[in-house]
C-alpha cells in the first residue's frame, strides 16, 4: 500500500526521503515536510530520520547516473516554496531513471515540464536578485541587503557576493523567512533575524550621519530617465512592484 | 560644485546614449579587490522609461568644443557646465558598486579642449579604478573622435569595452549637423578594431598579455533626426557587425534637443520605428538573415504593422510551410512566432516525441503567428489550407497589441 513519507524539511532530509521512495518502487502518495504533515486515514506515514552521508551519497549517484543538470533542476526545484515540490522531484527522478539521463529533453512531458518550469522561475528570480539586491551601510562598515523573495534564493545568490565583494563584510536577510548568510570576509554564516539583525533593520538608512550616496543614488535614478520615453508598464514587467520595498530608488 | 550638484548635472547629460551592456567581459576578482565581471551581464534596476541600468552612465564633463546641432551639449547650448576630478569618478563608482547598485562604470564626455586631452582623462580614470581602487567591475569608456591610437590603445587595456558613436548613418548627414569628419570617428573605430583583432591574437600565444577590451565594441545610430532610410540603416549596422566585429549597434529615437532649423520638428520621438530596427538588429545578429533578405530597394521601410521577421515570412511565403518535426534548426529561427529560445527547445524536445498544437503552445511558441507556417507530421495545423494572405496578416499585426507606449526592453543585457 502507498505510503506518505515525513522528512524534517531540510534538503539532506528530503534526500533521503526521495532515496528511500525511489528504492520502494512505489510512487508515494505524498512526500512532506513534518511542518506541513496531516495524518491520513488509509494510508501509513513513514518518518524519514536524515543521515547526511546517506544524502550525499544519493546526491553522488545522482550526479554520477543522470547529471549534474538533474541535480541543477532538483535543487532549485526545492529552494522553490510551490507546493508539492517533493512529488514533483520524485516523478522527474523516477522518470529519468527509467529513460536515462536524456530523458531530461523530454521538454513536454508531464514528468519533466513542471521542474523545469519551477526550476526556471527560481532561477530567473535569483538573476533577478543578484541585480536588484541593495545594501545598505550599517554602523560598523556592516553592508546589510534585505529581501523577500518568492522563493528561497539566498544560498544560490551568495556565492556571487562573496566573489563580487570578498573583502567586505556583508549580511543578506530573507526577512520573510526569517533567516540570512553573514560575510565575515573568509566565509559564509547562517544568521536567523533575530534581536541583533531586528536592530540592524531598525536603524533607518538615513539615520542622523545620513548615506550620501544613497542619496545621489535616488537623484541619478529619478534624472537618467528620459522624460518623453517614460514607460512604466515596461519598468514594472522587469522590475515588479513587489521587489520596489528593498529598492534604494524606488522606496 | 559639490559632488552631488556635479552628478545630477552629468548623469543626466549622459542619459541620450541609449548603451547599457554589461556583458561579454569575465573578468576575474583583483586579489585584495573588489567587483568581477559576469558575461551574461546584470541588470540592477529599470529607470522610469523602461531602460534597464546596469552601469554609471555618465560623463566625465558636459563641457564641449564641439556644436553638433542634436546634442544637448552642443557648445551654444546655454547650460551650466562642469566636469567630475577623476578621483570624483572612481569614489562615486566604488561606492555605488559596493551597495550593489551598478555593475560598472561607463563613461563618456565632451570634449575639453581638445580630443587627446579629454581621452587621456577618462583613461586615467580606468587606470586609476584598476590600479589603486582594485576595481574589477566592468568599464565602458567612450573613445572620444579625432583621440590618438596610442591614448584609445592604453584606454582599452583597463577597460572591458570601448566604443564610438557614429550617431548619424551617413558623411552627409554628419557635415550637415556637426563639425565632425567622417575619419574623426570611423580611424578610432578602426583602430579598437584591429587592436581587439590583434590582442586576441597575441593571447593565443601567450596567455598572460594584457587584455584589450574583453568585452568589444559597441556604437550607437540616431534614428529619425536625418533623412536616411531604414534599408541604409539596417545595410550600415550589418557593416559594422561584418567589417568592425562590433558587439552591439544601439538605436535611439531622436528626441529632440534643439529648436535648430536644420532638424525636423517631431511631436515625440519615432519609438516604434526604433523598436523595429531592435528587431531587424536582432534579426541578423541571432536569426542568420542578412541586412539584403530584411529590406531593399523596393521597400525602404521596415512595416510598422509587424515584425520584421513577420513581414519577410509574408514576402516569402512560397517558402512555408516546414515541417516542425523535420526542418533544421535554421529554418525554424525563420518561423514568425519561433525565437530562439523556442527553437532551441523544439530541437531538443522533438528527438524524444512528436510535436502537436499544445506542445508547442508549452514550449513557448506564438501559435496566433506560428501555425500559418507549420505543419505537425505532414498535416498543416489549420483547418483547411491554402488561406489568403489577407487572414495570415491579421494575424501577424502586432501593433494594435501592444498599443502606444510599445517599448519592449530590448537594451536588456
């Protein structure tokens, strides 16, 4: 019979719950979060416990037998919040493993299509915030860039930061999530919003000292525009309101 | 002058020069530095009409000896004038940078007393960012008409592209308005040519030589503010791109400037026909067409009614219909309705299954458009065949679409 699969909600945890479907054979009837868990009447809940070697291993075979753009489309699948992502990575891997790593060209297929879709939106929402990330300067040479994103791009976007900006310390903030990456200039930290980055937030960007180049920044924005071609329909298509709240120009 | 009064006085000035790329440069972090270059470029914010900002745009002095009738800088024009320290430049760009505001700095000017002069200024700003701030995010410096090959060539060594406007598409349209000679601006254009030719040649062999211009060339047309038609433009652009290897030719509608009696008077820049000529563009950059296959002598106007990819595909309709499941990729960039992002996936998808109506829908094709041209396994998608041309270009007519404020970013990247 069916069953539903319970992992913690951390990525290792659903490796090893997609592990632990795909070895069954049997297409689970859900895979969950133990957050989002509900007792089903009919069917048993298997609780996964999460064994990070078990997980990198999977990842490893992944890697090895479907390729690294499997394991691309899967994490990003993820790191989206769309419900029932589990389902979705479980119906992609399984197929693929049926037809082999080609099977990820199957562009139409009801299997494939979803993560790609998904995938894509994440990936072009971390684009997105790679441009569109602000920071702001805090007491203590602190670069402070908050956000809310859709989905959770915090870990994909990083990376680029600590190339972009190895010799600054910096914190971004997912502020709808409640959690961050700290900077310390050698490596990545995992913060949560807690009291002390309350207070960062709190600290208006122009408090008493003022930033005068966020200033400049707004007056440039506001004289680069070209009064007899305004076109806000196209400035919101690239940049959605939504973002606006984060933006130095636009709050 | 304050800093802040000087930005607001050459960032606007700058803001006619339509370029904004940040691409084509992957330039690593300086150790100890800050900023990289990211080849696909990055947009960091769309300004109020629709145009992406990637870069600081803007000059380095609105101060000019020049008086070309359709430039707000023009030497008569009564306007305050002034000019950034270089130090003013480089502190602005790092700390815009550092906030993640911008991906660079691009940086054209005036000319100030004399064009050697004013190139070796913005040089210096690009050697000074390199060098003492360890700057490693993109540079576009302007290569200033009549400068020296020996200032243009130390220019591009600091800089990830370098570029010249020709601004308007023939000698006698530049006589007519300008002081400017042709050479002035086609010997440095020339010049940044040969010189990316030559250093991409010398890396070949050693690998360490210092880059020239990593990220090409780039040059910007006015459109509508001379006589010339669009077949001469799209015939010039593709010149350009084939003799000069440029990496971008940018449009920009003439928004006028000036009462001078020697420019038309138009009620709003000509938008769309700029649009069109983004198409066109697009056309022979990534679709294979050739400037001779978009326009000719016949007809010297791209149609405003459609895109111009729509309007060859009527003109050759003896052509169509190609086969979704067959035709190679080349012919399905020529499907109006198919970009290159469709046609890509169409080659992809179709190994593993024979393409219908919906799939193509899920994979992004503009069906309204495409199915006049297509058939799925030998059948054609329409119910009966053989329609009038009359229907098919209903259905091609874009413009009442999108309306009046049509202006798809097409500066993007």
């Amino acid at each position: 019979m069916s069953a539903q699969y319970a992992y913690d909600g951390s990525f290792p945890g659903l490796l090893c719950a997609l592990c632990a479907a795909l070895t069954a054979r049997e297409r689970p009837l859900d895979i969950v979060a133990d957050r989002e868990l509900q007792p089903m009447l009919l069917a048993p809940t298997i609780p996964i416990t999460t064994d990070e070697e078990k997980a990198d291993r999977f990842m490893g075979r992944i890697d090895d037998t479907m390729g690294r753009h499997v394991r691309r489309n899967l994490v990003r699948t993820f790191l989206s919040d769309t419900p029932g992502r589990e389902l979705l990575i479980y119906d992609y891997l399984s197929f693929i493993r049926e037809k082999g790593p080609n099977a990820d060209g199957h562009l139409t297929h009801p299997a494939v299509a979803p993560v790609h879709a998904v995938a894509r939106k994440v990936t072009v929402e971390a684009h997105r915030l790679t441009g569109m990330a602000r920071f702001t300067r805090v007491a203590g040479e602190l670069l402070v860039a908050v956000m809310e994103p859709r989905h959770r791009v915090l870990p994909l976007i990083a990376p680029h930061f600590t190339r972009r900006f190895p010799v600054d310390r910096w914190v971004m903030l997912d502020v709808g999530r409640g959690t961050g990456l700290y900077w310390d200039m050698k490596e990545l930290h995992e913060v949560e919003s807690g009291p002390e980055t309350t207070r960062l937030l709190n600290t208006p960007p122009d408090s008493a000292t003022g930033d005068i180049y966020e200033k400049m920044w707004r007056q440039y924005f506001k004289d680069i525009a070209i009064p007899e071609r305004k076109n806000p329909r196209c400035q919101k298509r690239f940049m959605p309101t939504r973002y606006w709240k984060y933006l130095t120009e636009k709050r | 002058m304050d800093i802040e009064k000087k930005l607001q006085i050459l960032g606007a000035a700058a803001k006619y020069d339509v370029s904004c790329s940040s691409s084509g440069s992957r330039r690593p972090t300086p150790k100890g530095g800050t900023g990289n270059g990211v080849s696909a470029g990055i947009c960091h914010s769309w300004a109020d009409d629709g145009r992406c900002v990637s870069l600081l745009k803007t000059l380095f002095t609105n101060v000019c000896i020049h008086d070309c009738a359709y430039c707000v800088n023009r030497r008569s024009n009564d306007i305050p004038r002034t000019a950034f320290t270089v130090d003013e430049i480089c502190e602005l760009t790092m700390e815009f940078y550092r906030r993640n505001y911008i991906e660079g700095l691009f940086l054209s000017s005036g000319v100030m007393r004399n064009a050697d002069y004013t190139m070796e200024r913005l040089a210096l700003v690009a050697k000074k960012l390199r060098e003492e701030y360890r700057f490693g995010g993109y540079i576009h410096l302007k290569a200033i008409p009549g400068a020296s090959r020996e200032l243009i060539r130390q220019a591009g060594l600091h800089a990830d592209r370098i570029s010249v406007n020709i601004e308007l598409p023939t000698e006698k349209s530049l006589l007519l308005l300008t002081d400017k000679k042709k050479d002035d601006i086609m010997l440095p254009m020339g010049e940044i040519s040969s010189a990316i030719v030559e250093n991409r040649d010398e890396r070949k062999h050693l690998r360490s030589a210092p880059r020239f211009a990593p990220a090409g060339s780039s040059t910007q047309l006015i459109v509508g503010a001379t006589p010339e038609n669009d077949h001469q433009i799209v015939r010039l652009s593709e010149g350009l791109y084939n003799r000069f290897g440029l990496k971008r030719v940018y449009y920009s509608a003439f928004v006028p400037v000036s009462s001078d009696n020697r420019l038309p008077a138009l009620a709003t820049p000509p938008l769309l026909r700029e649009h069109r000529l983004y198409q066109a563009d697009w056309l022979m950059r990534y679709y294979g067409f050739t400037a001779g296959e978009i326009l000719d002598d016949r007809t010297p106007f791209l149609d405003e009614e459609m895109d111009p990819k729509s309007a060859w595909a009527l003109r050759n309709i003896h052509l169509f219909p190609i086969d979704i499941q067959t035709a190679p990729y080349e012919t399905l960039l020529r499907v109006p309705g198919i970009g290159v992002r469709s046609a890509q996936r169409i080659v992809i998808a179709r190994r593993h299954t024979r393409l219908g109506y919906d799939d193509l829908k899920k994979i992004g094709v503009v069906m309204k458009r495409a199915k006049h041209f297509l058939t799925v396994g030998g059948r054609t998608l329409l119910p009966g065949s053989g329609r009038p041309l009359r229907l098919i270009r209903r259905d091609l007519i874009t413009r009442a679409m999108l309306g009046p404020s049509l202006q798809l970013n097409l500066f993007a990247a």
